[in-house]
C-alpha cells in the first residue's frame, strides 16, 4: 500500500519574496506491512501571482524530489 501525506508547509523570503514550501512524504508497504519504500519531495511555490487572459498564474513553481 502507497500513502502520501503533507508532512510540513511553511515559509520563506527569498530573493523574488516569500515562497511557500510543501514537504510530501510518501511511503509503501508490501503485504505483510513491511516498509518497502519511503521518499519526500518539496514544492516551492512563490506566494505572489499573475494573472493572464483571466487565468491566475504562478511564474515558478518547481519539484524537488529527496530521498530517505
């Protein structure tokens, strides 16, 4: 069974301004409940947007895979 959570939000100045910060944990078990797999990733998103033909717009948002 694979699960992923939000293990930690929070923020950051920077030096386009403040960010915001999502830490996903995710994890796996085989049948018998064994850990057989566990990895977080990081999306940082800045907190200002744009909007464009009526459609609201972040300019960076980016994946950053890190593994246990």
């Amino acid at each position: 069974m694979c699960k992923r959570r939000v293990k930690d939000v929070y923020e950051r100045s920077g030096k386009l301004g403040k960010m915001t910060f999502v830490v996903l944990e995710s994890t796996g078990h085989d049948l018998a409940g064994n850990l057989v797999f566990s990895s977080s990733s990081t999306l940082i998103a800045p907190v200002f947007w744009h909007i464009e033909n009526g459609i609201r717009h972040a300019p960076l948002v980016w994946c950053m895979p890190n593994f246990l």
